[in-house]
C-alpha cells in the first residue's frame, strides 16, 4: 500500500532552511499526478513590529512579505511547473501551522528545521517539533 500525499502544505519564513523543506516538497509533488503543494507564511508579533518599523508604508510590508517567500516559490514553480498558491496568515507559528494544517485536509506538513541544539528544544521547543506533535497528518521535519 503506497500512501500519496497529494495536497501539501509547505510552512515556510523564507530561510535556508525553509528552502531546502521547498526542494523536498517540490520533488515530492513532482512524483505524484495530481499533487499540490500551498505555501504557508505566518506573520508572527515579532514580525509584524520589524516589517512595520522597517517599513512605512502597508503596500511596501506586503512586498517585503512576498520577497522573503520568492525563492521558496521559484523552486517550486521550477521543480514542477505548477502555479503555487501561497497563504499569509497572523498568529504563533506552531499552532497557526497546526490550526491551518489540520483544517486544510492536508496529507502531508513539510516544515524546515532550525536546527536548535538539544539544550534550546528541550527548554524552548522548536516549531517544526511543535508542528509534529500536534498535526492530523505527517510531518516532514527537513534538515
């Protein structure tokens, strides 16, 4: 029995590490007929206060926003040259993602790793861990 994951929702901040979660999303969609892939932006507090004092105007945060997730959507697009839909929601990472995941009906949540150190996960918890405890469905946590 082969489980498909044909809508994926791939949570990412535009970091290193959110790109290489794009690349294994991407080639997973690619293999399989059918498949979506959504990327999902949370705007955080902290966030929303250094776009906001970084920029003035609410047109120049929206772009800021949109810059930080571009090369996630150009690898995507490239792999498999698909239009990617893309969500910007407000709230706490872990369960914004959670709360958006499990909602969705999605089969599958890939999520980069910040690579915390043992000592920080075990007193902070990290997102992607926070993601994979608490989601309907599986979690690819990528390194």
């Amino acid at each position: 029995m082969y489980i498909l994951f044909e809508k994926i929702l791939l949570a990412s901040d535009g970091s290193d590490h959110a790109i290489r979660a794009a690349e294994k999303a991407a080639f997973l969609a690619k293999e399989i007929a059918g498949a979506t892939i959504e990327i999902l932006y949370i705007v955080d507090n902290e966030t929303a206060k250094s776009d906001a004092l970084r920029n003035i105007e609410s047109h120049d945060i929206e772009l800021t926003r949109n810059e930080r997730l571009q090369a996630t959507k150009d690898i995507c697009y490239r792999i498999i040259n698909k239009e990617i839909k893309t969500t910007m929601i407000h709230g706490e990472p872990g369960p914004s993602i959670v709360k958006y995941a499990n909602n969705g009906g999605f089969d599958l949540v890939v999520i980069g790793s910040r690579g915390l150190n043992t000592f920080q996960e075990m007193v902070l918890g990290s997102v992607s861990h926070k993601v994979a405890k608490r989601a309907n469905c599986p979690v690819m946590i990528v390194k």
